[in-house]
C-alpha cells in the first residue's frame, strides 16, 4: 500500500464544531496534560481530582495515525497502525508544537517520525497522512478531543470547559495560543493555560508540609524532554525564577539505547526480522525495549521474549529472547543523567543560588521512577527532601484542582512575592 494514495474519509475535526458562547459557563472543568508519550486527562470527582482510566493505563498514546479505511484514530489504535505502517501515524506532537519547522533542536525529533512533514501555515511543522496535510494545532485537537470523549465518558455528562498544562514559556512563545486554537478545534473553552511548574508545585504544596513560601527545583523527566525549573512559591501564587529544558535528555532517547542495545544481542546466525517493507518486527522490538526500561525500575533484572523477530539466514523466523540487568540500563542512563544534573547547576546559577538553598525537589515525569536519578538527584541536592509523588499524573491532577476550584485568574498582576536570597 503506498501511503500517499489512502483517502481520508473520516475525520472527527469534520464533525466537531467550536464551542458556543452559550457553553462557556457549563458544565465540569477537565484538565488535559499532552505529554510527548502520553495524553492523560483529569476531572474532580467530589472534591476529589481523579486521572480518567484508559483500560489498565491512566492515559492513552499521544499518537495519531491514518488507519487501512480512511479513519483517523488516536491513542493505542494509532500505536497499532504506527507499527504495521509507520508513514500513515506521527507521534511527539507536543515537539510539533514547540519549535518552527526546521527547528535544528528538534532533529532528534524528525528523525525519528517515519510521516512527511512540511512546513505548516503558521510555520510550525504539518504532517502528511494520506492525501490530508494536518497542522500541528490540528494533530493536538484530535487529541483533545480523544480527552474530552473520555471525561464524558468517566462523568455521564457533557464537557466544555478545559484547563491546558504546557512547558515553560516566554512571553513571545505561541505555544499558550497554539494549545488554545487546538482545544476550540476540539469543541472546548479553555479556562486556563498553566505551565507543568507551576501547576506540580502548588499541587505539592498542600500535601508537603513547610515554610508558608518556598523556594524548589521541579525536575521534570518525560518521554519528550529533562526541564529543570526553579521555582518560588505559596499556598495560591507560584513564579517560575529560571527554566531550561533539552529534549535530547528524554525517555524516548534512553529507550532508543535500549533497543540498540537488544539489536546486539542477537544470537549469531540470526537477525531482525524487519526490512523498510517490513518495519512491524523493529517496532515489537522498540516496544519491548520501552517496557524492559519500565520494569528495570522496580526490579533487578527482566527477560525479554519478542515473538517471531529473529530470522536466519534460511529465512526461518524464530523469538527474540534476552535478559537485561538494572545495571546494564543504569550504563546507558548515565550520561543523560550527568547531563541532567549539570542543567539542575545551570539553571541554580542564573539566580545565583546552590543546591542547599532548595526547601524540596519535586519530581515530575515517569522516568523519574528510577532509582539511579533518585540516588543522583539526592547526592547533588543533599539534605533537601526529594518529592516524588503521583510522577506522571502530578501536573493534570495539579491543574484540575486549581481550573476546577477556582475562576480564571484576574488580568490586574499577582503580588510581588518576597525575594529569595542566594545563601552561600
């Protein structure tokens, strides 16, 4: 099947229409985190902020694919249709949305996305998937409205109204405006648009006892990127002092050592069962890879059986079978890690401070679980208490709970908060 010839028949950016003024009041408050692997969402249950099951998971595939009939899927259907076609799906659609097309920082990214992209209408990259040429804000929408079909869904009730979290951003950043025009493409007011940090730590606040303003290190570890943001906060006010990110120190880039390293332990005589015309086998592997990552966090070792990946040079197709230790993964997270530690002692030294200066740590993003980073993260800031609560759910649970309890903030500025002193 050549890709370019499949039509797009059916498309729910056909079907929805933007929201009503008339809804812009109505109904619950959800908060959607667009994660580079992972799109959770989150509503209030009574009073309390609960993340809306996928099946077993607590989110879906930030993946969105062009299937055999002509429909546009999301979530783990598109992951499906991502392994047996990777040209009809993209993925990482919050990198879509964070850099011009052609962005060198985002290369990484490129590189590994099988669909075409070009140069969007408001110049960020579009992808191609069939005959249909999908900006980025679009991409994002048929995510969003993925999400808000599964809130409607949890709550038996419609929803209209949305609280977005995004990265970090400058003033001049249209990241905050590109989420806006995706969730009005997917039929949603936006109540608010918060940044990851500020959301994680005036939701640690109430949970973690302390001074009544403090002064943290939110690392936040994802599959899209490592961001180091120091932060300055109270029970209702957070200000983001200094932020860095690269998305060169990601989950995605560990897992991809990871399935580098099983490529090279086939047995001799044997080899992947894959070719261009034939990537489903890789993508079993690129699979399993990410989930022996996973289970290195809770235990020593893992075994890894991928069905009928190998060949022979008789063309007899056989399992992949391998054991990966902790110790061989922590070999291949060190470097990330030493570099992620070095943006932690960036990021301090644009406001003068030392790790000591720190009331807490928050830990924000799956990869955090491991325990190397944990052990490093306490090494460097010694005797700050490390948070680790809720890693992949902190920022939507976060973000519910201020969009859910609260009005959208006034436009007048926020109270100056007391400086922070450097202590040498």
């Amino acid at each position: 099947m050549n890709p370019a010839q499949l039509q797009v028949t059916d498309c729910p950016l056909d079907r929805v229409r933007p929201p009503e003024p008339s809804t812009r009041s109505q109904g619950p408050v959800i908060a959607v985190d667009l994660g580079t692997t992972t799109c959770r969402v989150a509503v209030l249950k009574g009073a309390q902020a609960v993340c809306v099951p996928s099946g077993r998971a607590d989110g879906t595939p930030s993946v969105v694919a062009l299937a055999s009939g002509g429909r546009m899927v999301t979530g783990s259907a598109a992951r499906q249709q991502q392994a047996s076609v990777p040209a009809l799906a993209t993925w990482a659609i919050k990198g879509l949305l964070a850099a011009p097309f052609g962005d060198p920082k985002m290369r990484w990214l490129y590189d590994q996305l099988r669909c075409q992209l070009v140069k969007g209408d408001d110049g960020l990259p579009a992808a191609v998937l069939g005959n249909r040429t999908f900006a980025a804000r679009e991409l994002a929408a048929l995510l969003l409205i993925e999400a808000r079909e599964r809130a409607q869904n949890f709550l038996s009730q419609p929803v209209y109204r949305a609280v977005l979290t995004v990265p970090p951003t400058r003033k001049e950043d249209p990241l905050p405006q590109t989420m806006t025009a995706a969730a009005a493409l997917a039929g949603l007011h936006v109540e608010r648009v918060i940044s990851e940090p500020t959301a994680v730590a005036l939701g640690a606040f109430p949970r973690n006892p302390g001074k009544a303003e403090r002064t943290a290190m939110v690392c936040d570890w994802g599959g899209g990127h490592f961001q180091a943001s120091l932060v300055h906060y109270s029970a209702r006010q957070c200000q983001v002092l200094a932020t860095e990110g690269i998305g060169s120190l990601c989950g995605f880039e560990l897992d991809k050592r990871v399935l580098e390293r099983l490529l090279r332990m086939f047995p001799q005589g044997y080899r992947l069962a894959a070719d261009r015309t034939n990537p489903a086998a890789l993508y079993r592997m690129a699979g399993a890879a990410e989930f022996a990552k996973i289970q290195l966090s809770e235990q020593p070792e893992t075994r890894i059986r991928v069905p009928l990946a190998a060949v022979n040079a008789a063309g007899q197709a056989g399992d992949f079978e391998a054991v990966l230790t902790r110790k061989d993964l922590e070999a291949m997270a060190k470097p990330l890690i030493d570099s992620a530690i070095r943006l932690c002692e960036q990021v301090l030294g644009q406001k003068t401070l030392f790790p000591g200066d720190m009331d807490e740590v928050i830990l924000v993003g799956e990869q955090c679980r491991m325990p190397l980073f944990r052990e490093r993260i306490q090494e460097f800031f010694i005797q700050v208490p490390i948070r680790l609560d809720e890693p992949g759910q902190a920022a939507v649970l976060s973000a519910v709970r201020l969009g859910g309890n609260s009005t959208p903030p006034p436009s007048s500025p926020p109270r100056t908060m007391t400086p922070v002193p450097g202590r040498r």
